[in-house]
C-alpha cells in the first residue's frame, strides 16, 4: 500500500531553499481558486506592487515567472538577445557560467570577463571589456554569487552598461531582501530573483522585472522569442493588469499564496530592518567559525550576509561532516559547487533561517561534530563569540 510522504523537519541553512516562514505554509493551504478569478487578479495585481517595492523599482514590467530563478535568467536573456548578438558576460562563479549558456543557447556570442572564484566582479576589467566591445548589446553579471558568496558592486557594473549604451541582465537570486537591491537607483534592465533565499518561501516561483528601455527591445524584436512560455510579450497580457487579462498559463495559484504572505511578512519588517538582521546574524556566525579556527573564501567587504562560504578546515571530511550534521542534528548545510567542490562548505542565513537560535545550533553542532571526528579547531569558544557580538549589539 502506498504510503504518504512526511518529510522531517530540518534547519535549512545550505544556499536554499531556507526554512520556509510557518505563515507562508499557512498560505498555501488555502483555497484554490481559478487563474482568472476576480479575486485572484486582485492578488496578482498585489504581488506585483509588492514586487516592485521590494525590487525598489515603478518597473511596469515586475512580474514572478511560474518557475525557479533559472527560469527567470533564461526569461531575461531569451527576450533580450536575438541570434548574432554580443553580451559582454562576467564570471567569478558558476551562475556566471550559466548566464554564458543562455548567451550561447539564444545564437549570441559571450564575451566573458573572467574573475578568481570568491573575489566580486572588477569593475576595471568590465570597463576595458566593453571598450574592447563596443557593439555589444548586454552586460550581464551576479550581483550575489550563491557558489562563493561574493556580492559585486551592482550599481558601479550597471553604471558602465548605461553609459556605454547597453543593456544590463542582472542576477540577484541571493540577494533579493537580503542585501540592498535598488533596481532603478542602479538603472539595471532586465533583473531576475528566486522566492527560495531570503524572503523564505516556498521554491519554484522567479520574480523578474524589466525597464521601459528593455521593454522597447522586447516589443521591437526582428525575430520571435524562442521560448514560447517565457515571451514577455504574451506573458504581459496574463500580468499587465491595465485590460482583460488573457490566459497564458495556468498559474500556481497556491504558490503565489505563499509568495504574497511571504512579501506581506518582508514588508511588516521593512527591507533596511531585513538587511541589518542578515548582517547582524552573519557577523555573528563569522565570529563564532573564526574563533573556532575556520576562515572564509570571501575578503570580509565582499561577504555576502545571506551565504557564508566557508574553507574546509584541514583533516575534515566533507561529505562525512555534512551527513552527521544532517543525521544528529537534522542541520543542512551545503557543499561546495565547481572549482570549490570539496574545499568549501555554505552556510546559508536567510529570510526565516536567520536568526540566533540558528546561528547558535551552527556553531554548536559543527564544533561537536568536528571534534568528534578529530579535526584540530578551537573548541568551547565559538558561541561565545557569537554572543559577545550580540551583546555588543
């Protein structure tokens, strides 16, 4: 007989998803209701001011894509790039290489800036790029690098776009309600981000918005977009909300519950009051690992708050140390991705999952585990670090 599946409860500080917020749960147990209903326009109409306040943008075109954040990338490059086009592409982990993939799968042409794995974006060697590439149409690059944990210098990379007269695809997956994200004070185009990080809800869900200059790109194109499901200029006449809104897609509805709760429980706290949490949090976790002896891959002014990538510390064994965690302390924390596989773990501080009684049950379960395994670290001093930078808070 088949038997229903009851998942255990875990603390999920990996790179994402993060723990969900129990009222997002809440949500997505209510009714559901047809894609077209009144009361359901009423609602997307909702989420997308939502969207917009929390992207800092009047972006008419602020949208969530029916699918996780990849989905969002391929939306920004599919409508924006035709074939034999250029985007000068910058990469300093592996979502950089997928954005050189989307360049590619469209018929154009990448230009990659190539920077070490953990150090941000240079804005230098973006600039001499776009000199060297003045026919390039987009610039594209992660504001917040989620196989690092490196955060760029956004506005100063989107100031060089506009000024060169291109367009910029940005990637703020990690960074959405985590760290500062200001679309139109930076003069980004096309920005794409995921539910599953810092706003903790459920995954599977990719808000996007575009400019009114990247709009005009999209509804001036010489050729279709090649994915029918993700073509802004079908999928507007589902989200626009001036007129009769036309079906696209069924839209899942009781996702985008949960993605209304989940702004709703954003802005009840305020994006400045989100970001200082994250930061208070993360200085608190990098107090503890340091006292324990454990460094970060990151320089402490490019950190990410939200996702601490961390060095394997010497005689640990990482997929050993990630499964006590798991099994003994039912704590999820993540495995290094590319060029870092094996060297790093992440530990993720996002949305719901950031907040003390996590970063202590961290610091606690990893030293135990550790020390039980034989690694040489500092033991016994780690959450009081952490505690000190609380109480000096």
């Amino acid at each position: 007989m088949t038997q229903p599946f009851h998942p255990p409860q875990r603390t999920l500080m990996g790179p994402g998803p993060s723990d969900v917020n129990p009222r997002i749960l809440e949500a997505m147990s209510r009714p559901t209701i047809g894609h077209l209903d009144p009361q359901f326009i009423t609602l997307m109409d909702d989420i997308k001011a939502k969207l917009q306040w929390v992207f800092q943008t009047k972006n008419a075109l602020t949208l969530p894509i029916s699918a996780p954040g990849s989905a969002g990338m391929e939306a920004c490059f599919v409508n924006l790039l035709e074939a034999g086009d250029k985007v000068i592409v910058c990469q300093n982990g592996v979502f950089g290489g997928r954005m050189k993939e989307n360049v590619e799968r469209c018929g154009a042409t990448a230009v990659m800036v190539e920077n070490a794995w953990g150090e941000p974006v240079d804005p230098a060697k973006v600039a001499a790029a776009i000199a060297a590439h003045p026919d390039a149409k987009v610039l594209a690059f992660v504001h917040a690098e989620t196989s690092t944990g490196a955060q760029s210098d956004a506005k100063a990379l989107c100031a060089l776009a506009t000024k060169a007269g291109m367009l910029s695809i940005v990637d703020t997956v990690t960074s959405l309600a985590g760290t500062v994200v200001a679309v139109d004070e930076w003069g980004a185009d096309a920005v794409y981000s995921g539910t599953q990080k810092c706003m903790s809800c459920v995954p599977g869900i990719s808000p996007v918005t575009f400019s009114p200059k990247a709009v005009e790109v999209i509804q001036n194109r010489k050729s279709k977009v090649q994915s029918w499901f993700l073509d802004m200029n079908l999928v507007v006449a589902y989200w626009g909300g001036e007129t009769k809104r036309t079906y696209h897609h069924t839209a899942p509805i009781n996702a985008l519950y949960a993605l209304h709760e989940a702004l709703c429980i954003v802005e009840e706290e305020g994006l400045e009051a989100s970001w200082a949490r994250h930061a208070l949090h993360h200085k608190a976790l990098a107090a503890g690992l340091e006292a324990m002896g454990i460094s970060f891959v990151v320089d402490e002014p490019y950190r990410l708050p939200q996702l601490n990538t961390i060095n394997i510390p010497a005689g640990a064994d990482d997929i050993a140390v990630r499964s006590a965690l798991l099994q003994e302390y039912s704590l999820e924390i993540g495995a290094g991705l590319g060029a870092l596989a094996g060297k790093t773990w992440r530990i993720g501080l996002m949305g719901h999952a950031a907040n003390r009684k996590n970063v202590l049950l961290c610091l606690d379960a990893l030293e135990n585990v550790l020390a039980g395994q034989g690694v040489a670290i500092n033991c016994g001093v780690a959450a009081q670090a952490a505690i000190q930078v609380y109480k000096n808070t």
